[in-house]
C-alpha cells in the first residue's frame, strides 16, 4: 500500500469496521521498543520514514504506506532505522470488537 498521501481519517474509520482504534505516533531517530507484548492484536501503519519489526523470529522492514498486523501475545521489537522520523498510524483491537468471538 504504498501512496504519496495516506488519508488519516479513511484509515481510521477502515481500522473502526474493523474494530481498532487509531492513533498517531512518532518515533526519533534511532528508538527501539524492545521486546514488547499486548493482550490485543495491534495494526501499524507507517505513514513515514523505515523501520524494521522483529517479530515471530522475523525482521520485517516497512517504509511509508506499509501496514502490518502484530497478532495478541506477539514479542516484538520495533526499530526506526531511518535518518529522520518514523511517524505511525498504530491501533489496538478493542475488547468485544468484530474479530473475537463471542462467548
């Protein structure tokens, strides 16, 4: 999904049907998150800059308009390896959005 301009907002309402939140985010140059683990499936979409997710014995590299699916109860280290900024659309499945299964 590679575009020069990425609507936030039809982002944002295409992650809602799908019941995630979403939210903007930046990252300096040279940040890592090590090792991190969520109880909800997470959805990142890098809007600019490079960065490489490790993730399920996996580096995975996205540049601008790449989107990814971090499953719940996933470890994973994200890392900006650009020279400037990496600025993300990054969202979590809400608890009893569609998705899960109800009980």
């Amino acid at each position: 999904m590679h575009t020069e301009k990425i609507d936030r907002q039809a982002v944002g309402r295409a992650w809602a049907e799908q019941g995630f939140t979403c939210d903007v985010w930046v990252d300096a140059p040279g940040q890592v998150w090590h090792d991190f683990l969520h109880d909800v499936d997470e959805m990142v979409l890098l809007l600019e800059g490079e960065c490489m997710i490790e993730m399920q014995g996996r580096a995975i590299r996205l540049q601008a308009g790449d989107q990814l699916l971090v499953p719940a109860g996933c470890k994973h280290t994200v890392r900006n390896t650009g020279t400037g900024p990496a600025r993300w659309l990054h969202g979590y499945r809400q608890t009893g959005s569609s998705g899960e299964l109800d009980g």
